[in-house]
C-alpha cells in the first residue's frame, strides 16, 4: 500500500516532505524498523520517540510520522501530527484493513475480563464464530488461547493485526476488554465498534491517570468518542457514575441498554444462591424470565446481563441467548474453585486487586460459607498507595481471617506495602501479616475447618511474581493444591 493511499482520508492534507513510498510495516520501535516501514515517534512516560528518529532512518524508514515541535534534526520524510498516538491507531486500522462484522468493548474498574469472556461464549453457543482479547489473551469460542498475551489491551499495531487475521479466518464476533490506559493511549481508536458495556467504577490506576476525575474521563472516552453515534451502550444503571454516562450516550444518539436492580431494558428481580449458582430473575425488555446461573456471586449475574446487552446489540436473538446462559463457564481465575478439602473446605482464587473488587468476592463467599471465611491477599508495588489501606480494612471487616502477604512488589520495599495494608486493618487480630506467599497460602489451608472457605486473592490467572525487575514462577492455583496435598487435606 502506498502511504498516501494510506493516509487519505485518515489526516486530512498531512503536512510532508515525502514522496509516495511503499509501506511494508508500522511500528513504534526504531529497532524494528526495516526498509518500507513508517515509524511513529510516541512520546512515553520515560522516553520520546522523536530522540530515535535517526536510528529509524538509517534502518530504512520509508516515513516518519511525529508531534508538531517534538524534537529537531531530520528535515525530509515527515508526517506531522497533532497526536503520534491517535494517528498510530488510524494508521494501523487502515494498513491492516478489513475487521469483525460484531466488535464490542467493555470498559470498567472490574468485570471486564468476565463479561468480554461471557460475550465469547453466548455467541459461540448461538453457532457463531467468536473471540474475546483482554488480560488472559485472545480466546476463541472453543476456548482455545490464539495470542496469550499481558496487556488487558493491546497496542494498536498488533490489535489492528490481529482483528485483520480474525476476520479472514471467519470470526465476526470480538469482544475486547478497554482499560483505562488503553483508552487514554488511543489504543482502540482504530476499532470499528458496534457495542460498546460499562461495568462499574472504582479506585484503581490513580498512579497513572493521578485524580479519580482524569480515571473516569478514560473511561467515558469509550463512548463520548469511540462508540460510533446509534451504536448501543450498555450500562451499569446501579453505579454512581450512570446518570453522567447516559447523558454522554444521549448525546451521541447511541441506543441504551441499561442494567442492574434499578436497569430500566434488563431489572435484576431476585437472586437466590444454591449449592451450584445461583437461581435469578429478570425482567429483560418487560418480559420475566427465570435463569439458573451456574456460577457464584451477584457481581456475575451484572457481568453476564452486560455480555447480554452486547449480544444483543450486535443482533443476536434474546430468547436464544438467555436460554444458553445456563452453559456458561467461569473465567480462568475468576472466583474459580481450586481446591476441595476432605472436611469440606473449599478453596478459591480470584483476580480481585482492588478494594471494590474484593469487597464483591468476600460478600459473595459469605452465604456459601458455613463456618469461617479466610482470605489471602497483597498489594501490587509500584502502583496505587491510597488503596493499599482501604483493602486492609475492607479484608478486617469482611473475612474472619485475613493474611496480608506479598503480590507482585516490583521494585518496592515488600514490607512497607504489607505495613500500609495493615494500617487498614487498625490492630484487629483477625489480620496477620506473612511475607512470602507461598507459605501465606500454606498456613491459611492448614487452618481450614469444616464448612471453612478461602479466597486468594489478586493474581487470578497470573502465573508469576514480580519481583524487582524479574519475573519469577508463581501460580496461586498450584500452590494451594501442592500446599493441600503436603498436608494430607485434599478430597
């Protein structure tokens, strides 16, 4: 593709001094670059990538692409820009071409990862060909994992890439999980969306985004600018921030789909736990319907009407969706059982990192616990300070017994993250802290008695700690089974 070709109708007349080369790549890392290749100079938190231009030249750049005054010295092949990150994502989406007939995305503090995932699999239930990309990678409707990856959303070269190749391979139906940073990065905004879901807000990433105001404002980029006007929203009408959403929403004509105890098109009437799940219902566009849910916990039951909405929204057939919700399975590392004792006792994990989050799973194990209820948790290094008390004291009021211990500490001091944890917990015995974690999940099944529930807490699916600038080895999930069997306690 020629880079003018390229470029039209993307900016319109681009400021250059370029011919018309061929472009064989995109990428943001100069030393990546090959011949033919547009390298885009992304400003970063700790680097600029205007300083790299030349290294991105002499490997062959056919253009350059940069911010109006950012930096000086290359004078030919040149772009200019007001905004490298949002031109990155437009450029990626029309080199890589044709997308998915059905893209979602779901935005939200938690119950992303869920919802993207049910929406994954109410399609696939319904015969359609689909996928979800987020934190535990790009899962096809049979489950299998096409790109494990890290990032909850990709950059916008390997996104664009990736949509392209789903959609030559005949999968029509995509849910995508938007973070905060990659909303505020212009990651999606190459996405042609249909639908796009809010789950809820929280405290969380105010080491990035700094104010709670600038986290949220992220967010509603989602639908103030991503979600195409007519598209249709689907939100939490239980969460503090829904009157401002809907009102962004209106605005932009989107169709509204809102959710909860108080959602106006799907009402959730009652929700009764049992031995498997939970039996709901729900009101769903003025018809009742009862549901068995095959999973725990309220919080589910909200992600999978938001995954409902998204379905719909995309044209799927209502009756035949709520009738396959009764098939759906849990997520990997969400609220997922792990361990079944020989006295009953049951163990958990689940990805829950912030105080919302584990406030949810802790209220959501207390009626399937007959006994007591135990957690183990930390707070990740390097990341939000203010919300290391908040879970302390939310784990002291919550769980019986609550182990405060190490998760993911990064280049941080460990034990002064498990010391403000532990400020939170404000002297309560029920609190310990154990430093390493491994031995903190041995000790909690040790303590485990009949009709007992444990919930390990903030890692979910992850398979390493991070410690200084390594990562090493560390499944929650294993440990707790390995700790089980050594002690002689496991079913």
């Amino acid at each position: 593709m020629k880079l003018l070709e390229l470029l039209e109708g993307i900016f319109p007349n681009p400021e250059s001094r370029i011919l018309n080369p061929e472009v064989t790549g995109i990428t943001t890392d100069s030393s990546k670059v090959k011949p033919g290749f547009i390298f885009v100079a992304v400003k970063g938190e700790k680097v600029d990538g205007a300083d790299f231009i030349p290294d991105a030249e002499q490997n062959g750049a056919a253009a350059i692409v940069r911010e109006q005054g950012s930096g000086s010295g290359i004078q030919e092949n040149i772009v200019y820009v007001e905004n490298a990150r949002l031109a990155l994502a437009k450029i990626a989406a029309a080199f890589y071409g044709a997308q998915p007939k059905n893209i979602v995305a779901v935005t939200g503090t938690d119950g992303k990862t869920s919802t993207a995932d049910f929406f994954r699999q109410l399609m696939f239930l319904t015969g359609e060909k689909s996928a979800s990309v987020g934190t535990i990678g790009v899962i096809s409707g049979e489950g299998e994992n096409l790109y494990p990856g890290t990032l909850t959303t990709p950059d916008p070269v390997t996104l664009a890439s990736m949509l392209s190749q789903m959609k030559i391979s005949g999968i029509e139906n995509v849910a995508m999980e938007a973070s905060s940073h990659g909303l505020a990065q212009y990651r999606l905004d190459g996405v042609q969306l249909k639908a796009a879901a809010f789950t809820n807000i929280a405290r969380d990433h105010l080491d990035y985004h700094k104010t709670e105001e600038a986290y949220f404002a992220a967010k509603s980029r989602l639908f103030s600018e991503l979600l195409p006007e007519g598209g249709t929203a689907v939100l939490n009408a239980d969460d503090k921030k829904f009157p401002g959403l809907k009102k962004i929403c209106c605005g932009r004509g989107h169709k509204i789909i809102s959710f909860g105890k108080n959602g106006e098109q799907f009402s959730i009437n009652s929700i009764m736990p049992n031995q498997h799940g939970q039996e709901v219902t729900l009101t769903l566009f003025g018809r009742k319907y009862e549901i068995k849910v095959p999973l725990f916990g309220e919080f589910q039951v909200m992600n999978i009407l938001a995954a409902l909405g998204l379905a719909v929204g995309c044209g799927a057939d209502l009756e035949k969706t709520v009738s396959n919700i009764a098939k759906l399975k849990g997520v990997c590392g969400r609220l997922e059982q792990v361990v079944a004792l020989k006295n009953g006792a049951v163990v958990f994990i689940d990805y829950a990192h912030t105080p919302l989050a584990l406030a949810n799973i802790l209220n959501t194990l207390r009626p399937h616990t007959k006994n007591k209820l135990h957690v183990v948790f930390g707070c990740g290094g390097d990341r939000d300070h203010g919300k290391r008390p908040l879970m302390g004291k939310i784990a002291a009021e919550l769980a019986d017994n609550s182990l405060i211990t190490d998760d993911n500490p990064r280049s941080e001091n460990p034990a002064s993250i498990r010391a403000a944890v532990m400020e939170g917990c404000a002297g309560k015995k029920s609190c310990k802290e154990v430093a390493d974690r491994a031995q903190a999940i041995y000790l909690a099944i040790g303590q485990l008695q009949e009709g007992d529930v444990l919930v390990i807490a903030g890692k979910g699916h992850e398979k390493m700690q991070i410690i200084d600038d390594k990562s090493l080895p560390f499944d929650d999930a294993e440990v707790a089974r390995d700790a089980a069997w050594k002690q002689g306690v496991i079913e």
